[in-house]
C-alpha cells in the first residue's frame, strides 16, 4: 500500500480562520499509517506535513512557523540539561512544539531535593528518578517524538555523547561550574546553547553560539552569583522564554537573544532586554 495514499484518506478537512481549510490528521490515524507501513509516529507526522496534511497537535504551531518550519522541528534534536522546575517546563515546551528527539539530562549535582522536584515525582515512584519522571510527562504531551531521559555526570567524555547530533542544548541548571562545562563542550562542538539562571523572582536569559563570546563575559551584576533553577516566583516566565528561544534557534529565525540578556522580573511584572557590554558576536 502507498504511504501518501494511506495519509490522503486518513485526513479530513476544518476550517479555518478567514475561510481557508486544512486537511488535518489524528494522532490515532497517524499512529495506525505509522503501524501499517512500519514506521515511527515522527516519521508518520514528517510524511504527512509534506503532503500537507498537519497532524491536529501541530495546527497552531503551523499557523505560526509554516510546514517548513514544523517539518524543521521534527527534524531537530535537543538536550536539556537540569530537570528542576525550570527544565521540566522547558522539556514540556519542546515537546508540544514538536522537537523530534528530546534528551534530557538530570545531571550528578547532588543539590538536594527542592520543592519542584518533590512536585514532579509525588504521583510517581521516588526511585524513578527525574529524569524517567520529566521523559514521562513529555511523552505524554507528544507520544510521537523520540524521548531519552538519563542521568549523568558532566565530564568532558559524557558531554560528548550527550551533544553528539544535538542542534540545540538548553540549559537549565542552578550551577554555575557544570553551566561553564556545558558552554565549554557546546563551543568546541559547535552546539548552539540557550541559558538560563533563577535567582527568587528574578531570572535571566541569553544564547551563546559557537565562536561567540563565552559565558564567562557576563559580569556577576547581570548574572546572579548563585541561581537556582528550582524555586521561585520567576520560574514559568522564565520557561517560557526560554523554551521560545531555543524553538527560534532550532528554525533559524526569529530574534535571538545573541549578546542581548533578556531579564525577566516577576516582582514587578517586568520583561526587559538589554545589549550586554562589549559582547561581540
């Protein structure tokens, strides 16, 4: 039987705002063509997008990066480092989005369990871990993208495995040696890397590329000397920029936060973006 053939039949139509229609299918439909022709849901989905059929989970998204660009993210992978509160909303992000391969990390920091990680694993076994916990909850926002939850120590050898094939890493962690590991591995591998840094109700975020300046440049008055991904007020808008910045770095488009910081302030309900000094990229 034909791939195109089977997708074609399994879409129907809905309309649209301004009168368009779109041919859109299911993720059940999508799951059972996957079966029949023996491939994965993301291989499925990437096949339909093509035929212009936009699996339903994916509409807004298409509304606003195009079939290029949703193709493009299936096409991507991301590793998020640090499954406190803030990586985990950033995971959950990516994952609706639909980045096809997620790795997330719980990294060998032993800083002891903080509220948010005592809220991710309440409904599941403590001997789970965070990371099976975080891959878990995005699987089931996205059963069709490929998720690995691990955890790991931060050397320069298991870095490598990690970013190996990576297009963006994303950092989530609430220290700053492992965060200069990880920019470290990115620059001599050519890994974009999008930070992030929580300090109570106040959070922080910026995108180094490779050959950019290095995270060391940031002076300790714009970044905070110790930050915690776990608690706080700032957590879920600093999520969301973060999760937004990563996504715009994936497409290729959009304006990224390169030699910029954008900081956000819950206290005062404040968002604001300022050019960092003799930052060149």
């Amino acid at each position: 039987m034909d791939l195109a053939d089977d997708l074609l039949r399994s879409a129907h139509p809905i309309a649209m705002p301004g009168g368009t229609s779109w041919r859109v299918i299911s993720p059940g439909e999508t799951a059972s063509v996957a079966d029949l022709h023996g491939l994965s849901r993301r291989e499925a989905e990437r096949e339909a997008l093509r035929l212009e059929v936009i699996p339903v989970r994916y509409v807004r998204n298409v509304r606003k990066y195009g079939l290029s660009g949703q193709i493009r993210l299936l096409e991507s992978s991301a590793v998020v480092f640090g499954l406190e509160g803030l990586g985990q909303r950033v995971a959950e992000s990516l994952a609706v989005h639909g980045v096809g391969t997620l790795t997330l990390v719980d990294p060998f920091l032993d800083p002891g369990p903080g509220p948010e990680s005592l809220r991710l694993a309440i409904e599941a076994p403590l001997v789970q871990g965070l990371a099976m916990v975080a891959a878990n909850r995005a699987l089931s926002l996205n059963s069709a993208i490929d998720v690995t939850g691990c955890e790991a120590r931060l050397d320069a050898a298991s870095l490598e495995v990690l970013l190996c094939g990576c297009s963006v890493a994303v950092d989530c962690l609430p220290a700053r040696p492992a965060r200069h590991r990880i920019a470290s591995a990115c620059q001599s591998m050519g890994i974009p890397v999008v930070h992030a840094a929580i300090s109570d109700t106040q959070g922080w975020v910026t995108t180094v590329f490779p050959g950019d300046e290095s995270l060391d440049s940031l002076g300790e008055e714009l970044w905070p000397q110790e930050d915690d991904a776990r608690p706080g007020r700032a957590i879920a808008g600093v999520a969301a920029c973060q999760g937004e910045e990563a996504i715009r770095v994936l497409l290729g488009d959009g304006d990224l936060l390169r030699g910029r910081l954008l900081r956000v302030d819950a206290q005062r309900n404040a968002v604001e973006i300022k050019p960092i000094d003799g930052y060149e990229v």
